[in-house]
C-alpha cells in the first residue's frame, strides 16, 4: 500500500485491479480456498487471481491460511481493515448499478 496525494486516490489505488475489490466481497461472506475463488471469477486467469491475492495480503486486506495436510489446503479471509472497507465497496458496488442503468437507457 502506499499513500497518494489525496486519501480517496490512496484507498481508490489500493483496491484496483483486476477483481480485488470483488475478491474482498466474495471473503465478507465467508473465508474461501483457492479452488472457491476460482470457481467464482472465471473471467481472469488463475495467475492474475494468484496475483491480485499477493498484493491483497502484502496490502494487509486479506490473510492466506496454510493448513499442514496433503494435499495442501489453503485458505483466504479477510483481515479487520479489509472488513471495514467492505461497506465502501458495497456503496461503490450500488454505484456501478445506477451507472449502469444510465449506460443501460443511453444505448436504446
């Protein structure tokens, strides 16, 4: 994470990319394994998913869980700072909705 000249540019660079902020959605309504986030982002690749989820840990928003067992389990929460920028992401989520209605009513 690093801080830019204005805290909304800071928050707004911290959870772009391709799918973080729906990554954090999906782990508000649960912990999930790997295969789980795959299953539910199928429009990117399994390396930018392994991506996204480095910097959302380096970014202290999520926590990766090893579990010694064979075959390896592994699993992702959120961490308390990625639980509270969660109602953020659901405000901006119902944004994108009202933005896309108005796209929606343009294109008819």
């Amino acid at each position: 994470m690093k801080k830019s000249y204005c805290p909304i540019d800071t928050f707004i660079n911290t959870v772009k990319g391709k799918r973080k902020a729906t990554i954090i959605l999906h782990l508000f309504q649960g912990n999930k394994r790997y295969s789980e986030l795959v299953k539910l982002l199928t429009d990117i690749s399994e390396r930018m998913l392994s991506k996204q989820l480095k910097e959302l840990e380096s970014d202290g928003l999520i926590i990766r869980t090893v579990f010694p067992e064979v075959p390896p389990k592994v699993e992702y929460s959120l961490t308390e700072l990625g639980k509270e920028i969660q109602p953020v992401l659901k405000v901006m989520f119902k944004g994108g909705i009202l933005f896309e209605k108005v796209i929606d009513n343009s294109e008819k």
